[in-house]
C-alpha cells in the first residue's frame, strides 16, 4: 500500500486510534485518580469516534462513491469494536509508539502515560495536517481538518493536565481544579 495515498494515510490513521483507545483505556485502568480514569476514559472515547470516521470515510473510498462529508460519516451504520477492529488492508511497516511498558499505578505513571499521549496526539495531527494539505477535495479536508484539531485539543489537555501534575504533586481535588478545567 501507498502510505501517501488518501487509504493510505486513512489507514494508518486508524491504526494509530484504534491503539490510542487501547492505550487511554490502559491508562484510565492504571490511574492514581478517578480524575485521571476519567480523563482517559474520555480521550479513549473520542479516540473511538475518530476511529470510526475514518473508516467510513476509507470504506466510501473503496466503494468509489469518494469523501463524504463528516457529518455522514459520523452517521454510517456499522458495528465496531475499537479495541480489536476489523481494519482493511495491512498494517503501516513502521510502528507507531502508542504502547508502554507496564506502568506502577502511581502519579509517577500517570506522569509517563501523559507524556507518551503527548507523543501520540503529535503524530496523528501530523498525518492528519498532511492530508489536508495534500488534498483536494473538499469532504477531505473537513475531515482531516477536523481530525488536526481534535489532536490539537488533547495534546492541549495532556500538555496542561501534564503540567499540573509536575507543579502540584497530585491530581486536583473536588475543591481545586486546574485552569485548563474551568
């Protein structure tokens, strides 16, 4: 496979949120906080709902009807499992870094997750800025458009929440929340 193509960078696209999912849902198990679970849990969903968009769109591709726009994407009726989907073609030859090694549940590994999200959410909005650049069609570039936000917001998060952290020595409380919350 072409990894430039538009399948090409939808598929690895997919491959890099199907395993963001796996690791945020991974993560949210290991966290020192039912803040830090939520938190994950959260960014494990969205991870699903990008998921999902790219493959309706791959698949609106491969059928020749082209990009559709995102709001129909999102609507395509189809079971998925996140965790373990059933992706077309083949994997991307170089592995992204989503997975760690097992983590302690400490602050500590809650401060290794968040870095190596930070890591994560960086090159999907790579792939994501890259195909909206390259494109030509509009339907495309909504979506990666989309996409390259929606990275954007949880290196955001990640970035902040990370910094908290490291300051303050403890996630926040029902009392003392975060600027980055609200």
């Amino acid at each position: 496979m072409d990894w430039n193509t538009p399948q090409g960078i939808l598929r690895r696209g997919m491959s890099l949120e199907r395993d963001g999912y796996n690791f945020y849902t991974q993560a949210a198990e290991r966290a020192s906080s039912e803040r830090g679970r939520a938190m994950f849990l959260d960014l494990a969903n969205q991870e699903e709902d990008h998921l999902r968009l790219l493959l309706a769109e791959y698949r609106a591709l491969e059928e020749g009807q082209g990009w559709i726009p995102y709001d129909e994407a999102m609507q395509t009726d189809f079971s998925l499992d996140p965790a373990n989907p059933d992706l077309p073609g083949d994997e991307p030859p170089d592995p992204m870094p989503v997975f760690t090694p097992e983590r302690e549940v400490s602050l500590q590994g809650d401060i290794a997750a968040l870095e190596f999200g930070l890591e994560t959410e960086r090159i999907s909005r790579e792939i994501y800025a890259q195909g909206a650049e390259e494109t030509d069609d509009s339907h495309a570039r909504q979506a990666y458009e989309f996409l390259v936000k929606q990275e954007d917001a949880h290196y955001r998060l990640l970035q902040n929440t990370h910094n908290y952290l490291t300051q303050n020595g403890t996630w926040w409380d029902d009392e003392e929340y975060p600027f980055f919350i609200g």
